[in-house]
C-alpha cells in the first residue's frame, strides 16, 4: 500500500519535491477546473506560466495560441478568457488549439514542483480520474503522492480551505493510506467552497456560477499532466496511457 500527502501551499510543493513523489496540483477554485475544462474540451497544449508579461511573451512567439488567466480573480485585459471553467465550457473553436495559462495561485505551485516525479493537475472536478492516474503512477515509479492543497499566494493557510476538501476527494479515491494531512473540512463541497474566503471573494465579483462549477465531482474526465518545462512555462498535455 502507497502513502499519500496531503500538505498547503509552498510547503506543499517542497514535500512533493523532497520526496520525488507525484504530485497532484489542487487549486480548486479555480485554476485547476479551468485547466482540467481546457482538455476536456479539445485543447492539445497548455503553456503554464507565473507571470501576466511572460504570458504575453509567449503569445508573440506563438500568435495563434489562446490567452487565459486571470489576476486578482479577474480576467487579465486582452485575454481571450478568464481563469472560468464555465466560460471555457461555453467556449467554441477549442480543438486543437494551444494555451497560454497564468493564474495568482495554481501556476505558482506547479512550476514550485519541478523535482517532484511527475505533476498532475486535479480538483474535485476530475477526481476520480486523477486519482486513477496518480495511482497507477505512484505504484509504477514507487513513490508516494503528495496532494498540494495550493491555497491563495501571498495569503495563509485559511485560504486553503476548498483546496483541502478537494485534496482529501482526492486521496479517498485513491485508496493510500493518509500519511499526513490537514483536518478534513465538514459539510457539503458546495457549502465548502462558497464558504471559503476565496469562495466569498468570488461571490463579491458576482462568479457564483464559478463556484457551484468547482464543487462538482467528476465533472470531467481530463487529466492534466506537465510533459516538460521550457524557459519559465510547464508545457501540459492530456495525460494518455503511457506514463
């Protein structure tokens, strides 16, 4: 029987890095939603980057790329789309075409875990297929699973509320015995997630559609995996059958 971590932030991503785990990155609301959509509808490739202008760099190098992201929660200016999983799932035209992501949390923390074996993207949306990835690669590596519970950057571990609950979805379905791990939150994930101090943020810009789309579990069945690094970008593929 594997292990399995459940662990907040860049603490996080240090675990999955000292362990050469895989790891799996929670920010559920809402980088890894949009991300886990993005696939889900058709997109062959996403960059992932930390900052708005690195964004912009990549989108001179590659013109046809779409722009998503998001920065204080709103979609930056001249951006194609938002950091939403809904308004990703009202998108037309997506397959087959390239991303270029950044986001304030959830792009940090997959660019932190680098040394880690191999980085997964997963929320409660495509719960139960990460965990089936996760799984099947921890027992063929040999390592353990460290769930990053990415919280809010620059912000404490109270921020992480929904990233918890989602990474304990998580670590249920994939059948590890818990090493360590935060309190599960109680109540229902929809109760969570609004609740959260990010949940009600989001409220206040009006994004409740956001929110109730995140609390899903098995929305999708798409799962994000970094096939490589170039320069400061994650490159994400579908995860296929192959590790």
């Amino acid at each position: 029987m594997g292990e399995v971590y459940i662990a907040v932030g860049e603490q996080g991503c240090r675990l999955a890095n000292e362990l050469q785990a895989i790891a799996i990155i929670v920010d559920a609301l809402r980088a890894s939603a949009t991300l886990a959509s993005l696939f889900e509808r058709g997109v062959s490739e996403v960059w992932v980057v930390a900052e708005v202008e690195h964004a912009w760099q990549l989108k001179r190098e590659m013109p046809e790329a779409l722009l998503v992201g998001e920065r204080n929660s709103v979609k930056v200016d001249g951006f194609d789309f938002s950091n939403s999983p809904t308004e990703i799932c009202r998108a037309e035209s997506l397959l087959g075409r390239r991303a270029i992501f950044t986001s304030t949390t959830g792009a940090r923390r997959i660019l932190a875990c680098q040394g880690a074996s191999a980085i997964l993207v997963g929320s409660t949306v495509n719960a139960t297929a990460v965990a089936k990835v996760a799984r099947e690669l921890a027992v063929a590596r040999n390592c353990p699973v460290v769930i990053v519970a990415s919280g809010v950057y620059g912000h404490g571990e109270e921020w992480a509320l929904e990233d918890v609950a989602a990474a304990w979805t998580i670590a249920e379905k994939i059948g590890f015995t818990i090493a360590e791990a935060p309190a599960r939150p109680q109540g229902r994930l929809d109760d969570v997630f609004t609740s959260s101090l990010h949940g009600q943020e989001l409220l206040a810009l009006g994004l409740d559609a956001d929110i109730q789309w995140c609390a899903q579990v098995d929305a999708v069945s798409a799962v994000p995996k970094v096939k490589g690094f170039s320069q400061f970008a994650a490159i994400l593929r579908a995860h296929s059958a192959s590790p």
